[in-house]
C-alpha cells in the first residue's frame, strides 16, 4: 500500500469509526462497575506542565461525575525518557491487580518509539485497552522581531537565524516540527531532554528559546496569554486531515496557515515526494489521535464498558462543546470502535516513512535505532 492509499484509508477510516460511534450503544455486552469509594490513578507519563497534563486535568474532575460510584481522579505524573518510562511501568501492570481504579494516558510522544522500534520500548499497545482518544493539533510559534522576519507565508527570510528549540527527543512528536522546520530551510539546534512540552514553552518564556510548538491544549492555556501579551506569535498550525486525506486548516486555529501553506510560499520547500510523505505519515499517527486513555492489560469486558460509557457521557454534556472547545480545542473525541480504529492508525505508518525518518534520524542526529 502506498502513503497515498494509507493516508486515504485512515481518514476514511476515522469518518466511519465516528459514523458509528454516534450509533452503537457503547454499553452492550457487559454490565459495568461500581467505584463507588476507590481513587482512580490516572498515570500521566510526562510532566505536569504540558499539554497531556492539561488534557487529563480537563477530563479528570468529569471523569469522577460520570463513572458509577463517583471515585475521586487523581492524575499522577510519571516522567522520564520521553515517556517511555511511563508507559514501560504501565505494561507491567495487570487489571487484576487495580480492578479498574489505574488508567493510563498516552501520547504522540508515546506512540513514536514504539513505531520506530526504539530499544527502550518494552512496551505493547495491542495488550491494552483503548477507552477514549482524543484529536488534536499542533502550533508553532516565534519572537516577535523574528515573526516579523516573514514575508506573508514565505519563511525563506528567517533561513539565515539560528533557531534553539527545548525537545524532548528527536524520536518524540517532536520529529514532526523538526522535520518541517528543516523542510522550510530553518536551521534549528535542538535541547534534548526537557521533560514535557510545558518545559519548552517555559525555555521560550525565558529566552532560552526562540523556535516553540506546542499542542493545542497547552498553545490554548499557555501559549495564548503570550500572544495577547505581545510576546509570541504564531507562525502555522500543523494543520487537520480531511475526509478525503488532505491536510487542510485546524479547526481551532482557522485564521492560521497551515505547514504545507507555510511550505507551498516558501521556495525550496515541497509538498510532494519522499520528505513530504513521511512527515505527512508521522503527523497522521501523531495528531488525529494523539492523546489516549487506556485500561491496562487483562481488563474485563464490565470495566471497558464502565469507562467507555462515562466517557461518552462526559460528550453528551450539554456543555461538553463550550467547556472543552476552550480547554482541548475543536477535535473529535472518539470512544467505542472509533477509538480503536483511531488507535490503529496512531499505532501503524507505511515502511517507506519508517525507512526515511530512520535513515534522517541516524543522519541528522545521530540517532540510530536497532
């Protein structure tokens, strides 16, 4: 199957997977169970400033409202090696053990290693559990006198700075700005090793930084006050998927060009062939479903049906749309047999993509994976 054919399967894919979810009672086939007194620990592999933070923080006090029994939602923060720390610990734990008071949150960060064979991932996404995924977006940003520097969507003019950006790895979700920076020409030196994106941003406020991305959560809550102070300003949006696989504006940031708008404006830069595959391919995987909560390994049938309906009771909020547009932005949020099939695109890319960001992993970073 080509990029081509695999991008259009997964957009058909996630629009049939809604369709259904909006018809499929997410109850039938088990009974459900009773929290009523537990705390459940909702394990969060980064730090407690970036966007999965503020993800799980929206969801969590909900969470408790719609699950049987009302249990208090603790969100537990478990940094460390991009998240891989996190997620190594969570495949280790088996149901029996939690009876349906552990949950886990992944992310794009999450999703990566295990798609590029990273040695440090122990980690099995097929023994767990996918109750909910969440779409999301992505924004990059910049200083004002560099903003400046731009010429509409033309950003050949800022090829010539030297550009420090807070990473979390070059194996993370951040390969997907890396690779679009260097696409555009940007010459843009990477600090390995921040514990979340939240960090980043924190880099930029201080002048550590002057090149940021942020997804859409945290660009809302952190980035957001910035702009409106005059301190930071959006340079694109690494856009949306439409129904036909085509990257299109973000629906949260619809003012905001896209990367390959950003790309077609500025000379050198292509939206065809091999380089422009693959960042489409990781940035599929990454965003349309890149935060997911999950039971662990062994879960019985009750507690996916039990987590399942009180998420799809926290969408049929009558202000789910006002509250979580301003929190998480205007993404689906998918559970039922949308959200494994959204799993299933996040956790699969064609080989072409994975053989050329390998092959400019090693060569732009030294980073091999065996």
């Amino acid at each position: 199957m080509t990029i081509k054919d695999t991008t259009l399967a997964v957009a058909a894919g996630f629009a049939a997977a809604a369709t259904f979810a909006l018809t499929t009672p997410a109850t039938a086939g088990g009974h459900g169970i009773n929290l009523e007194g537990e705390t459940v620990e909702w394990v969060i592999p980064f730090s407690e400033t970036g966007g999965s933070a503020k993800w799980a923080n929206f969801y969590a006090p909900l969470l408790s409202e719609a699950l049987p029994g009302n249990p208090t939602v603790v969100v537990k923060f478990m940094p460390g090696a991009g998240s891989t720390k996190g997620a190594n610990w969570f495949q280790e734990q088996e149901f029996e053990d939690s009876n349906g008071t552990l949950i886990f949150g992944s992310s794009g960060s999450t999703q990566f290693p295990y798609l590029l064979g990273d040695p440090r991932v122990r980690y099995e996404y097929n023994d767990w559990n996918v109750v909910l995924a969440s779409g999301t977006g992505g924004v990059a940003y910049l200083p004002p006198d560099l903003a400046g520097m731009m010429n509409g969507m033309d950003a050949t003019a800022l090829q010539g700075t030297d550009f420090i950006y807070g990473s979390q790895g070059a194996t993370r979700l951040d390969l997907v700005p890396l690779l679009a920076w260097e696409m555009l020409g940007l010459s843009v030196e990477p600090v390995f090793g921040i514990k979340g994106r939240g960090d980043g941003r924190l880099m930029f406020e201080r002048g550590e930084a002057n090149i940021d991305y942020q997804t859409s959560s945290s660009y809302l809550k952190g980035v957001t006050p910035l702009v409106e102070a005059g301190t930071a300003v959006p340079m694109m949006s690494w856009g949306a998927l439409d129904a036909d696989g085509n990257i299109v504006r973000d629906p949260t940031f619809p003012d905001m060009p896209t990367f390959k708008e950003v790309c077609d404006a500025t000379p050198g830069c292509e939206t065809s062939g091999e380089q422009w595959d693959a960042w489409k391919a990781f940035f599929i995987a990454g965003f349309p479903a890149q935060k997911m909560v999950f039971l662990p390994a062994g879960a019985s049938n009750d507690a996916i049906v039990t987590y399942t309906a009180a998420f799809e009771a926290i969408k049929a909020r009558g202000d789910f749309a006002e509250i979580s547009a301003g929190r998480l932005g205007v993404y689906p949020q998918m559970t039922g047999d949308a959200a494994t099939g959204a799993l299933t695109s996040a956790t699969n890319v064609p080989d072409s993509a994975k053989a050329f960001v390998t092959g400019w992993l090693a060569d732009r970073y030294g980073v091999t994976l065996k």
